[in-house]
C-alpha cells in the first residue's frame, strides 16, 4: 500500500466541508489542479469535467472559488488581490499585451455595434457605423479571461442582452466600460 500521498489537515478538511466540497473525493492534488486550470484563459466547466472527471456543480463551484481566491490557502499562497487578478494571469496578459488590447476594443465596439443595431430597430436611429475592428475568434481568449476573472462583468454582461431585448438602450450603454 502506497502512503506516499498527501492529505487534508483537520482545519483544511473542517473549511472544505464548510465550502460544501468533500474532502475525501477531492484530495489536495486534485484540487490544486482545479485551480490551475480555471485560472488558464480558456478555462470551461466541461473541460474541466472531462479532464478532472467531477460533475458540472462541483466545476462550477471551484471555479467561483478559484476566482473569489477562497481556496488559495490550497495553493499555499495569500489571498489574491480583491479585483480576482492573479500573477499568472497578470504574466499572460503582459506576453500579448496588443492581442490584448485589441481584443477589448474589438469587443467594446461589438457592444456598441449592437446598440445600434437595437437603435436602429426601435427606430430612435436611422445610420449604421460600422465597428473598425471586427470581434472575432482570435479576441475572444482575452476578453473572456477578463469576463471570468470579475464576477462583476459577469453580471452586467448577463444584464446586457435583456436589456438591448427589452428595447432599454440607455441600460445596456452602461455595460461596454471595460
């Protein structure tokens, strides 16, 4: 019998039960590679499903803690920043800082874009500007990696879309300030 693995001490297993986690199931190696994962630009519920074989609740609860910083003591690091923005986060934002960039611009002027489009619509405008740079597939990685590192964001993209439906333009204009 192999005892070469690492367990959760008493304090650590009493926390993880608080954070309804099991920590039977979730030894501290599976855990701290959770965190990791959720802490990669291109991070999903179901890729984490299928590479650390948990169900989606449990995925979408590690996330949210990952990015809140509650299970950082896992890592064996201080709390993160209140903002959610890790260094290695940080690190891959300052290796493509133009892709970045233009990757908020595009999605800034995106938002817009379909302001106008909701504008033109209810008929309060009658002319379309179209965006300078297109929102495409190579932006996306760096505007989602803001989107999951601020539940704030989150929010108020989810508010977006109701409100462009709901014909209250001057809601969603709040929205596009990254």
């Amino acid at each position: 019998m192999d005892t070469n693995f690492e367990t959760w001490s008493k304090e650590h297993r009493i926390t993880l039960r608080e954070m309804h986690i099991d920590p039977v199931r979730s030894s501290p190696d599976r855990i701290r590679g959770m965190m990791n994962y959720f802490r990669t630009p291109d991070a999903s519920i179901g890729g984490a499903t299928r590479l650390f074989d948990v169900s989606r609740p449990l995925a979408r609860k590690m996330r949210d803690y990952t990015i809140d910083g509650a299970l950082d003591w896992a890592m064996g690091r201080e709390p993160k920043r209140a903002q959610g923005f890790d260094a290695e986060w940080q690190d891959f934002v300052m290796a493509h800082p133009v892709e970045f960039s233009q990757g908020v611009e595009a999605y800034k002027q995106e938002l817009g874009r379909q302001i106008q489009m909701t504008e033109i619509c209810l008929g309060t405008r009658f002319t379309y500007m179209p965006p300078k740079v297109p929102y495409s597939s190579a932006h996306r990685p760096f505007v989602e990696s803001v989107f999951k590192r601020n539940r704030g964001l989150m929010v108020l993209r989810r508010e977006f879309e109701p409100a462009l439906e709901e014909g209250e333009v001057v809601i969603a204009e709040v929205v596009p300030v990254i």
